[in-house]
C-alpha cells in the first residue's frame, strides 16, 4: 500500500523480519489512514512478544531524538520520534470475569487479538511482513463500515461492553467525532449494558468524556448519553437540566439542550477545555434554584453562585484537577451573567473596571462565554442581546485603552499592612487588601496611599488588630 511508503514502516518490516517474527499495523491508525485523516500515532501488534521486536526496532532508528519506554509485564512497548509516537504489543487474547474489568491476558494468534478489538473500523491491519507488505486484513467488514459511517462492534455487543464498559463511551466518542451512526445491535446492547460503566474508574470515564468535550460538536455525544442513560450513571448533576415546565401558560428553556447549545458555540471560538467546562456547568444550579413566581414567570436567582459552590464537589466526583483550573471554572460560572449588565446607557467607569479587576486575566474568555450563552430562537431577541454585548466589549475596550484601570487598581499593598499593623494571622492582610479594594472601586475612597490607609484603620481596628 502507497501509504506504507514512509521509512517508518519499512525499519518496522525491517525488524519483523529479522526478529522472525509477523507484525502488522492495526486499530486507530489504519482507520484514520482509511478516512486519509492524518496521523501520527501508529499501534503495531507483533506475534509473539512485543519487548524484543520494540528493542531491535529502536535500535535500527537512525535519529537521535528517540526514546522508548519498555513495560515488561505487560509485553509492550512505546517508542517516540521526533515524527511518531508508536505503541508496539504482543497479540493476545483476553477472558473477562463478570464482577471486573480487568482481563485474564494471555499470548494469542492474530485471530485472538482480532477478536478482542472494539470496533470493526478499529480492526483492520495492514501487513509489515515482507511477503505481503501493505496488505490489508479486513476480519470484520471495517472498510464497509466506515463507507456506511457505522460503529459496530465485531462480536456480540453484549460481551463486548459486559468486558469492558468503557467501550461503550468510546463507540460514543468515535460516532460523534466521525459523524457516524452507531449500528442498531450495538446501539442496543449500550443501552442494556449502561450500568456497567460503574465498574470503570472515574478516571478512565473522565479521559472519555473530555476527549468528547474536545469535540468539534460536544452536543451530539451529550445526546447519545443522556439517551443511551450512561450520562445519569457519573454526571447526574447536568441530566437534571433536561426538562421543560409550564405553569400558567409560562416555560422556561430546556437548560440540558441550552448548555450543550452554548458548548458548541464555545467549540467554535476557542479550543480550551476549562472554558469548555466553564460552559457546561455555567447554568449547573438551576434545577435547584428554579422557582415560579405568579407575577413575573420562571426564575433562578442565585444560580450563578451556587452553581459556582457546585463546581468543587462536581470535580471532586469526576477526579478533575483541583488546582487553578477549578478555580478558573468557579470564577467564570460566577461572573457569567455580570457582563451584560453593564450594557446600560449610564453605568460609572467604576463598574466596569470592577469587572476587568474581578475577572482578571480572564476577562476575554468570560466575554467568549456570555456570547455563546446568547442561544434564543428569536432572531430579534438574540440581536439586540449580541448588540448589548456589544456595548460592554467597548467600554472594556475603552477602559483600556485610555489606561483608566490603572487608577482602580489599589496603591495599597501587603507591605504597606506588614508595616502598619500588629499581624499575628496572614488571612488578615488578605482581608484589608480585599476590603480597601472594594471600597475603592465602590467610589468611596480614594485611591490615594493616605485615604487607603486610613480606611485601612478603620477595618483593622473592627477586626481588633492593634497598630504599631
């Protein structure tokens, strides 16, 4: 095969031959190869052990710019260039017990490691074996498959995902990556099999479910988990949003199908995945803020503060990061819905520098987010919101660029409090700071080192901190 024609493959079929051994490219790049979605991540199954074959092959790359990395007991391998990353593994056969995961491995025969393989589109392989260089074995129709646009596994679905759940969220992942459609047997056999995501580690379930946020259209995968019932399983918290309710002839939105709409348009725009996070929760407390009030409908006052409270929890449970990038999540859940208020004919300098202030290095994500979060069906209504914007993004603009913000950045500092105040707790400096801060950008002082300090006695002297 022409694609075949790059060195890598041949010092791959070079090694094959002489450790004595078959090898064949398989899985993911085989299938992209098919699409002619290029790729740089190439998975070689080897029969027999894939140790010896990865050593020798390393040693026959010319570059100096590699490195390998040897897993013994599992019998494979991982090789990176400069150009490659090459994952290289014995074939083997698994048998699953019904209450684990984790597979009883041993050594097989290329017809054993085609029958462990997920998907038909994933179980092609293309020969390195010199008497047969390039060709392709096909076991289980993946070339019809991928012509058809169908995800289908090659066995029984239900064996399939009863071995390994986490299947069932790949199929997910690669129907929405590819646009395929997931083939009515497996489709059903994920919906019978959904309970048995409870066995994986939130942490492969989290990887899975990233990788689709990363999506050009998060929204079709969404879909697919809410309706196969594999989203309720580890992210109950957004399948409460589903629903539309009327009373008195007033709706709300259907905040499940309005989130994964602002997703989207976040995909459109920016390629981060906390700011993705930060959409998809941004509207998270509004089932239990939700409230009718007769005279003025549907209401969730308060959703972007508690929906920012939930943010820690809801990472916590699906083992994200802890770090600063919760923290960026929880500041832009928070702050959502500040922007647009500013819209208004006379809003003081003063506002809208608390804005840029609060939000930070951040700010232009936060306004990315308020866009996106513009999804009515009223064409007039979403007009007028995006004109609204509008008006914020420029007074931000003129804010800075006439420097006005530096007169609302406090003068006082840390120092300046060390210097001044008997301290005997640090969180105290952080409190004076905060509180000047807030009365600065309130308007009710100046932003003078002599009127900070000042206020900065009267808060000292409330906490009962003693001057030098």
């Amino acid at each position: 095969m022409q694609a075949l024609d790059h060195p890598v493959f041949k010092q791959l079929s070079q090694a094959a031959e002489e450790c004595g051994v078959k090898a064949f490219v398989v899985g993911g790049f085989v299938r992209d190869l098919m699409l002619q979605t290029p790729s740089k991540d190439i998975d070689v199954v080897v029969i027999g052990s894939g140790v010896p074959f990865a050593q020798h092959y390393f040693e026959l790359i010319t570059s100096e710019n590699k490195h390998i990395s040897v897993f013994k007991n599992f019998g494979t391998a991982q090789i990176k260039t400069e150009d490659w990353v090459i994952e290289i593994i014995g074939a083997r056969k698994e048998s699953y017990r019904r209450d684990s995961r984790k597979p009883i491995v041993e050594d097989g025969s290329l017809e054993d490691d085609q029958q462990r393989r997920d998907f038909s589109i994933n179980s092609m392989y293309l020969s390195l074996n010199a008497d047969n260089f390039g060709e392709l074995l096909d076991p289980f129709n993946g070339i019809q498959d991928l012509q058809d646009g169908l995800i289908r596994t090659p066995n029984d679905p239900d064996i399939t995902f009863s071995d390994d759940p986490l299947r069932m969220l790949r199929a997910i992942r690669f129907a929405a990556r590819l646009g395929f459609k997931i083939e009515p047997t497996t489709w059903d056999g994920i919906c019978r099999n959904a309970e048995r995501i409870d066995i994986v580690s939130q942490e492969r379930i989290s990887d899975e479910f990233n990788a689709m946020i990363l999506g050009k259209t998060p929204s079709v995968a969404f879909d697919l988990l809410l309706k196969s019932k594999l989203l309720e399983r580890f992210f109950p918290e957004f399948v409460a949003l589903l629903g539309v309710e009327t009373i008195q002839g007033k709706s709300h939105k259907d905040n499940f199908y309005h989130t994964t709409q602002v997703l989207d348009n976040v995909c459109n725009l920016s390629d981060s995945l906390w700011l993705r996070w930060a959409a998809i929760l941004h509207d998270i407390a509004k089932p239990v803020t939700k409230r009718f009030e007769p005279n003025h409908g549907w209401t969730f006052h308060g959703h972007e503060d508690r929906g920012s409270r939930m943010v820690k929890k809801i990472f916590r449970r699906l083992r994200l990061p802890l770090d600063e990038k919760m923290r960026y999540v929880q500041k832009l859940v928070a702050m959502h819905l500040r922007p647009i208020v500013l819209s208004k004919e006379h809003v003081p300098a003063s506002a809208v520098c608390r804005l840029i202030v609060e939000a930070g290095e951040d700010i232009d994500d936060l306004m990315i987010l308020c866009r996106c979060d513009i999804t009515s069906k009223n064409k007039h209504k979403v007009a007028r919101h995006i004109e609204n914007l509008k008006v914020v993004e420029a007074k931000i603009k003129e804010v800075r660029e006439k420097d006005e913000l530096r007169n609302w950045q406090p003068i006082l500092t840390g120092n300046h409090i060390i210097e001044r105040f008997k301290i005997d707790n640090p969180k105290y400096i952080g409190e004076i700071k905060t509180e000047v801060r807030e009365a600065i950008l309130d308007g009710r002082v100046d932003n003078t080192l002599a009127a900070s300090l000042e206020y900065a006695d009267q808060i000292a002297a409330g906490l009962g901190i003693e001057k030098l």
